[in-house]
C-alpha cells in the first residue's frame, strides 16, 4: 500500500508510540481490503465509547494511549456509554460499571474528544459535507452519514476509529469508492410511510433481505424528517448490514433511478406492500400478552421533536405506576428540552429521561432482571429487532401513540 512520507513517518515511529500504533492497524486494516493508499480524514466518531463494547482491556488501552500524551487530530465525538451521568443508581447501573465508565470517558476527553455521548453526532455539532471522507462507528449513524449527507464513511470498530483520530487517516477502499455506492436492489414502496414508526418498519423489511447491498427506495415521500430517517437507516443496520441507501429524488447521490443505479440494472426489486408493512409489524411486535413494564422511546437517540411528542402526550396524564418509561437521548438534546418544560414534563408525569447511555451499551441483560421487567415496549424497529436476543426480552412495537397508551394504561393492544 502506497504510503506518503509523513504517513511513512507515522509508521517509523517519528510522531511517537500511540501514532505508530495507530498507523499500523490501518495499514494492516487497508491491506486486508486491497486499499491502495489512506486518505484523510477529520471527523471520527467513536463507536467503542461504552464498557460494555470495550471492556477492562480496551479500557487501559485507551488509559495507556491518553497517559503517553497523545491528542487526536481530528474532530472527535463519542458513542453513548454504560450509564447515565447522573441518574446511574437509579436505572439500576451498578457503583464499579460507573467507576470504569469515568475511566473510559475521561481518557477519550484528555485527548480532545467531544464526549458527546451519542449516538447521533451529526445532532450536536459533528455534522458531515457533501463528499466528505469519514471515519464514523455505531451502524445508524454510518448509514444516515453516507446516505442523508452524502459523506464517505465505512462501518469503522473502536480500534480502527481510534487509529483514525491519531492520525487523521483511513484507508480508502469500500464506501470511500464512488463504484461501491451505487445501489444494487431496487425497492419499490407502495405502502403508505405516516411516522417514525413506518420508516423503521421499511427498514426491518428491506434489511433482512439485501444483508449488505445498497437499497434505492423509489416512490417515497417527498419530505421525510430527520427522525424518519434515522428511524429508517437504524432499521437497515440492524436486520441487515445496510450502510448506505439512495432514496430517488430525495437523497443527494440519487437525483434519478439511473444515477442512484450507476447506470446499471437492479440486481433484486422488492415490493413494500401495505401486507408486508403489517407483517412487518407482527414479526417485531413479538410478545403475545399485554403486559408492560419497561417502554423505550429514542433509538436511535431521541431529538428534541421526540421528547417534546412524549411530553404532549402525557399531558394531563401520569405513567402507570407497574410502568419504566424511558426516553433516551443526548446530553445536547437534554439541555435543550430541559431548557422549554419537555424534560421536566415527562418526569412529572412518571417518566424518566436518560442521558448519554442506552439499552445497548448499558448491561441491561443484568439489570432488568433485578427490575423486574419482563418485556420491552418501544416505537424503534431496532430496538424490537434486537430485544429478545440481547436482552431477553420479548417486544410489545407500535407507533407512538399506541406506545405512550399503553405508558399511561399500563395494557397494550
């Protein structure tokens, strides 16, 4: 692989130990695409930001990197971690989780980082250009990068991510290359998309069919939202290993069918019915009785539009008392709502709204139990998809409104 001689310089040892490091796992990581040479880069977000992805050993690795002083030479926000800042005890995160939690965050914030703690960057100032080259980890937000935004990013882990924000390089193969991003499978919709909840269900349907080719969706409505779309690219990450989507006439790489095609003819076309919406549906919805007691709302993180929509439904209203309500989201987005009555709202009426940590990089496998919550209730197509088999719980998944019902009536259905 082709290196210039500042990168040649990296690799020798000349900018220190950490950056030698780091130059060698993206040359074996370019290496082992084929990658002709690295390009840089100056935005990583770090998907290894929570003990539960790192560990104890990833833990002092990055301790060991930050006591050698050295300092990232990108833009730097991090993925959300294993507790909530303040209300750790309370969800049920244990006092040595949280000690180790600190240790990690700590060490990413002495070398620059902007421990943001979210899994929506580009809400809270990381926020890519057109044709921008990345280094982005955490699948939903690689997805709405390379999609929405048009930037250039692959799946990177915790250590490639790491590597790339010592030395502002990644290794130009897959999702950097304008032929890997033409789509594949054509997916025509015919069902009608009406909210969040919709968009995640497409996602659920066409994921698990493509695995990882690109899907273009042609037909969809001409102004989905931000939350809609980070509802559908959470989806396709999640029952597939999507990382990119054209949506014809609405995301910028797909003005038409043939540009967001390259030229070529789709591989597969799917068909999105409203039948395969409502089986759909019923294949995420899985917990066959009523009862709920543990609901989550804001997967990916919620915006400030989300929280505001689960304080007006509870107004006038209080959660049921056999009921956790909890809506996650960023410390950004907190302050924000905090700011005009959402936040306070929600935990008046019983709910509870959580900062920088989420079901899937917290140890909730260990702490629902100790709840006692038996199933899960959520809006999120990701986070029904992934409930029963990684935290052991069966899903009750719906709309909002059906959703913030069974909040308030402690039933669903």
């Amino acid at each position: 692989m082709f290196l210039t001689d500042e990168e040649k310089a990296m690799l020798h040892g000349d900018k220190g130990p950490s950056v030698q490091k780091a130059m060698e796992i993206l040359v074996a990581l370019g290496e082992s695409f084929g990658a002709e040479r690295l390009i840089e880069v100056n935005s990583v977000h770090m998907a290894g930001s929570s003990i539960v992805v790192a560990g104890d050993a990833g833990t002092k690795f990055v301790e060991n990197i930050s006591k050698q002083g050295a300092k990232f030479v990108t833009k730097v926000t991090t993925n959300p971690t294993a507790i909530d800042p303040d209300k750790w005890r309370e969800i049920g995160i244990d006092e040595e989780d949280t000690a180790l939690q600190n240790r990690l965050s700590d060490s990413y914030k002495s070398m620059g980082a902007n421990a943001c703690n979210t899994c929506t960057p580009y809400l809270v100032g990381n926020t890519p250009r057109f044709g921008e080259h990345l280094a982005w980890g955490e699948s939903s937000a690689v997805v709405y990068a390379n999609s929405v935004f048009g930037a250039r990013t692959n799946r990177e882990g915790g250590p490639s991510a790491l590597a790339s924000s010592l030395t502002g390089r990644t290794p130009l193969y897959g999702f950097h290359l304008t032929e890997n991003r033409y789509g594949k499978v054509l997916v025509k919709l015919e069902a009608e998309l009406n909210d969040m909840t919709d968009y995640g269900t497409l996602g659920y349907f066409v994921g698990k069919q493509v695995g990882q080719d690109t899907p273009v969706f042609e037909g969809m409505p001409k102004s989905p939202t931000l939350d809609e779309q980070k509802a559908l690219s959470a989806a396709l990450a999640s029952s597939g290993s999507v990382s990119m989507f054209h949506s014809v006439g609405i995301t910028p790489e797909a003005p038409t069918l043939e540009a967001a095609f390259g030229g070529n003819e789709p591989e597969k076309v799917l068909v999105f019915t409203e039948a395969e919406k409502q089986k759909a549906v019923a294949e995420l919805d899985k917990e066959p009785t009523d009862h709920v007691d543990w609901i989550q709302i804001g997967c990916p993180n919620a915006s400030v539009e989300e929280i505001k929509a689960v304080a007006e439904a509870l107004e006038g209203k209080v959660v049921h008392p056999d009921v956790t309500l909890w809506v996650t989201t960023s410390q950004a987005m907190y302050a924000m709502a905090a700011r005009v009555g959402y936040v306070q709202a929600i935990e008046e009426a019983g709910g509870t709204v959580i900062r920088e940590t989420c079901p899937f990089l917290a140890r909730t496998r260990q702490f629902a139990p100790e709840k006692g919550y038996k199933t899960l209730t959520t809006n999120s197509a990701k986070m029904a998809f992934y409930a029963p088999g990684m935290f052991g719980l069966p899903a009750h998944f719906g709309n909002l409104e059906k959703v913030m019902k069974a909040a308030i009536t402690g039933t669903w259905g």
